[in-house]
C-alpha cells in the first residue's frame, strides 16, 4: 500500500495485471454489466460486420482500471474518473492497468491527486488512456 | 446514414432502476474484483457502507437495463454493428449502494464528424439521481463507423 501522505508528482500506483481475455469473460461481462450489445458475444454478428471476431467492451478494461483505483483508495474519495478507448482488445489480450500521479494540489479544503491512467496489453499497444481525480488527505 | 445534427439537445426518456446486491456481485464476479467489500455484505458492513457498494464504472451499464437500451440510436439510423464507445467519463457527488433506486436523465449534447464524414461522434450526458439528490453526472461519447465513406488506401 502506497502512504497517501508521501505521494507525489510521477509516483506510480502498483500496476494490475489481468488474465487473458476469454469469450467466457465477454459473455459474463456482458451479463453482468448490462451491456447486451452482441458484437461483443456473438461472432456471427462480428463477421457481418467486417470484423474477424469478437472484441472486449470498452467499459470491461474501464471496471478493471476501477479496481486498480479503489484497490488504493476507498471509492468514495474518487471525484471523477474518465477515460478515452484508443484501440479495441481483442480477445486473448493480456490487459496491464496503470496510474502515474500528474499533479497533486489543493482543491475545496481537499489534497487532490490527479492521475494518468493506461490499459496496455502485452504487444506494448494502448488500448485505453485517462485520468481520474483523487483525494489523498 | 449521417445522424442529424438536430439531433443535439434532444432529451431522452428517463429511465429507473434498483441496484440489486446479486447484480453487484456478478459484476465483481465478472471483472475479477477480490475486494469483499464488493461483494460479501458484513464486509460491506464492517467499512462502513450500508451495503454492498456500486463500483466505479457499474451506472453505465445499469443504464443500459431498459427495455430498449440503445434504441436512442437505431432511431437516429445508427447500425449498431459499426458502434464504437469513445470515451466515458464519471462524476461522483454520492455514493450509491445496493437496495438504492436510481434515475438516469440522459441528454444529446453534441454531434460532430471527422474524416469526410467516416467517423461520426454522438455525446450523451446522463445526470443519476437518488431521490432529490445528484449522485453522478456520466459523459459518454459513441463512434459509429460508415467504412463506405473511408477514403481507399
């Protein structure tokens, strides 16, 4: 566990390593997220639309950026998070979560860490880049 | 099709759902999450919560409950296989947890295109509510692709 009183611009949280992605973790995500849209289940759909395959949700590799945030701080202390999907996650991909401290200021009586968030996945390619606006103290 | 840009400012039904505690564990089911915070309800308890919290990311997907989810966009002519999500973004003002209804407000606030009309982006502004109170604002930007208008290469 990072101590929130030392943290500082360019300190790195612990990254988060997942297991490949699986069509069983597409088929329970989707279930389990609401997200029913079938070029992420069903590859008949996917092939109709010019793709090879299936592809990952987007919102799949945001809830694991998710996890590597609240697994260092409790949630309630995240003011905002958000993210911009640069390239989609084919299935197979190893997704690695991120966090850099950006900035780190005083905000409505609170301490604020800004962070720079990525998902990369094992061919060095970024699949996910954002941000997210945390309080340390 | 090319969505109008008629289309910005358009509210979209409201819409109303119960955050169930089986619900939220599937979903730490689904992405792996070991915390029992999110899932066990005395270790929900035990932190303090007054019950099993609502992760980060789960009011996108709890959006989507309606019966008819992306209608929205298939009423603007959008084909939803050639859909893309381009960004989300989060504001958290309450947290929300299991046993809590909430209501989804959504909004077009803006359509836009790039390449020639190749990639066409709509963004969706969703303010969820408790009761009275502003629990988050979500921000949403969809791509949809028209491959017949890429430039050949």
């Amino acid at each position: 566990m990072i101590d929130l009183q030392t943290i500082e611009v360019g300190t790195e949280l612990p990254t988060l390593v997942l297991p490949a992605i699986s069509r069983t973790t597409l088929a329970l995500f989707g279930g389990a997220s609401g997200d029913h849209n079938p070029i992420h289940l069903d590859i008949d759909v996917a092939r109709s639309a010019g793709l090879d395959d299936v592809f990952a949700q987007g919102m799949l590799s945001m809830a694991y950026l998710g996890r590597l945030l609240t697994g260092w701080v409790p949630q309630d202390r995240i003011r905002s998070f958000e993210v911009r999907f640069a390239a989609i996650t084919p299935l197979y991909a190893v997704p690695t979560c991120s966090a850099r401290v950006a900035a780190v200021d005083d905000v409505d009586g609170e301490r604020r860490a800004t962070l720079e968030l990525a998902v990369t996945l094992a061919d060095g390619s970024v699949t996910l880049t954002g941000g997210a606006v945390v309080v340390v103290d | 099709m090319a969505v109008s840009a008629t289309a910005v400012g358009v509210v979209l039904a409201a819409s109303t759902a119960v955050i169930e505690r089986g619900r939220l564990r599937f979903f730490a089911e689904a992405i792996g999450e070991t915390d029992p915070v999110y899932s066990d309800l005395d270790a929900a308890l035990a932190a303090g919560h007054p019950d099993l919290p609502a992760p980060p990311t789960f009011l996108f997907g709890l959006k989507l409950d309606g019966p008819d989810p992306f209608g929205w966009m298939t009423d603007l002519g959008v084909d939803m296989r050639f859909v893309l999500h381009g960004s989300q973004r989060f504001e958290y003002h309450r947290a929300v947890f299991a046993g809590d209804e909430v209501t989804f407000s959504p909004r077009i606030s803006d359509v836009y295109d790039k390449r020639g009309g190749a990639l066409e982006f709509l963004t969706l502004e969703t303010a969820v509510n408790r009761g009275d109170e502003l629990v988050a604002n979500l921000t949403e930007t969809i791509v949809v692709r028209h491959p017949e208008l890429e430039p050949a290469r």
